[in-house]
C-alpha cells in the first residue's frame, strides 16, 4: 500500500485468500481489512523499513472507491469474496478492530547447555534473526505497546521491535514459568487484564504458560470468529506468532478474527 498509494496502513482482520493458476502454478494472493495509520500508529510505522514509491509508470490510476463501485468494477466473482466479507463485517460492527499479537519467545539455548539462572537464558543466533524479522510483523498490525515476561529470552524477543519504534517494554512477573507455576489464576488475571485494554500490542510469553493464556482467549471467541485457536500443545513454536482481532463491546473485548505467523527464517 505504501509503495503502490504513497499511504502507510495499519492491518486489520484477514480477509480470504484468493488462489490462481498461473503459468502451470498456483498463486496465492492474501488480503486484509485495513485502515490508514493515525497518529497513535505512529511508532509502529517508524519501525518499518522505508518504501520506494512504485514507478509512474506501473500506474495508471489511483482511485479510491465505495462498496458498490467496487462491487461493479470486480469482474471475477471469486473476487468479490474479500469485499463481501469485509461488508458484512461492517454491517455487524466487526470491521473496526484492534490487533492483540500473542508471540512465543523465539528459540532459546537448551537449559542443558545454560549454566546460569533460567531467567538470564539467551537466545540462540537463530533466534536473533527470528526477533528482527518480527519487527516488520509487529509494525504492520500497528502495535502500540509491548509487554513480556522479565525473561531474557522473552525480553530479547521483543527488543528489536521496541528499538525501531521507540515503545517500552513492560515487564509482568506473572507471566514467567515460575510466576505461572506457583500461580498460574494470576497468569490468567494479567493476560485477560491485557486483553481487555485499548490499542494493538505485542504480549511475549513462554510455552508453559501457553495453555493458561489460549483458554483465557479462547473464552473471547464467539461462533462468528474466523480463524481457530491451534488445539495442541505446545500451541506455538519458538518464535511463533498469533494474533488476535479483537472488538470492543459493552460486555467486554470479542475475538473476531485469528490468524497465526511462523517461523520463516533459516539456518
């Protein structure tokens, strides 16, 4: 969008995804619902790299248009499914959303090979490149704070991103392997506290605390959710990401979409 439009964007709930063949292939192409960034995504758009404007010459045209407009201008049906989906969301007051981004921290060194406190573990080589390819993930859903367990793994995880944007991290003790263990009702209370507060953030957990933190959101869903919570433990794999959309209503906050990000970088 900012290299086609010149507009920086904050995602919103995915919409289907489109498949063609073409050339003997398949492409895949992804849609979301998206806003033009506020000044409140500011941080978020500044921890994403700078953007070449498309060449004059690839376009001939910018328009921006209403639903039935657009409706008339899609000629494949199959087109039309983002648009509907996006309508009837709207419709139902489900368009306007927030992104909560649950991440595990990305891969750590074995505890076998760690000799110092589990708190300080670090993260492997691996790892680092996992967080800094996080950064761009977190922008575009326009994050807007951070919080994490104190680990180092999990803190690490996060760094990246709070060094582009310039956000804070803020630490809960609840959220650790320990702090969950000796009481994990608390990890329960800090989450869905999170949960229900204003603005997209970024949350950084560990597996332990996984299954406590998935029940607890799993009671935000409704029948009308897209998307699933993943049913197996571990849930999510080092440096695996789910993100959550979620509505703000009188009764409390309502999941209305999930989608989860894995790991892509390599060896």
């Amino acid at each position: 969008m900012a290299e086609e439009t010149g507009k920086q964007v904050v995602l919103g709930q995915p919409l289907p995804t489109l498949r063609y063949p073409t050339g003997g292939k398949t492409k895949v192409v992804k849609y979301w619902a998206a806003q033009v960034a506020s000044a409140g995504a500011a941080a978020a758009v500044a921890a994403r790299p700078p953007v070449k404007s498309a060449s004059k010459n690839e376009i001939d045209k910018v328009l921006w248009l209403g639903v039935n407009e657009a409706r008339e201008r899609i000629t494949f049906p199959e087109d039309l499914r983002p648009l509907e989906v996006l309508v009837d969301a709207w419709e139902n007051d489900r368009l306007l959303t927030r992104a909560f981004v649950l991440v595990r921290h990305a891969r750590a060194k074995r505890r076998k090979a760690w000799k110092g406190p589990d708190a300080r573990r670090p993260i492997t080589k691996r790892g680092t490149l996992r967080a800094h390819e996080l950064v761009s993930l977190f922008a575009a859903f326009g994050a807007r704070r951070i919080d994490s367990s104190p680990a180092r793994r999990c803190v690490a995880t996060v760094e990246p991103y709070a060094a582009a944007s310039g956000i804070e991290i803020k630490t809960h003790e609840s959220l650790t392997e320990p702090g969950h263990a000796e009481a994990p009702l608390a990890t329960a209370k800090t989450f869905v506290g999170l949960l229900g507060k204003s603005g997209s953030r970024v949350v950084c957990a560990h597996r332990p605390t996984l299954p406590t933190i998935i029940e607890m959101m799993r009671a935000a869903t409704r029948p009308y959710t897209r998307g699933a919570l993943p049913r197996k433990n571990p849930y999510l794999p080092a440096g695996g990401v789910l993100v959550a959309h979620v509505v703000d209503t009188e009764s409390g906050p309502r999941v209305t979409a999930i989608e989860t990000h894995l790991l892509h970088v390599h060896p």
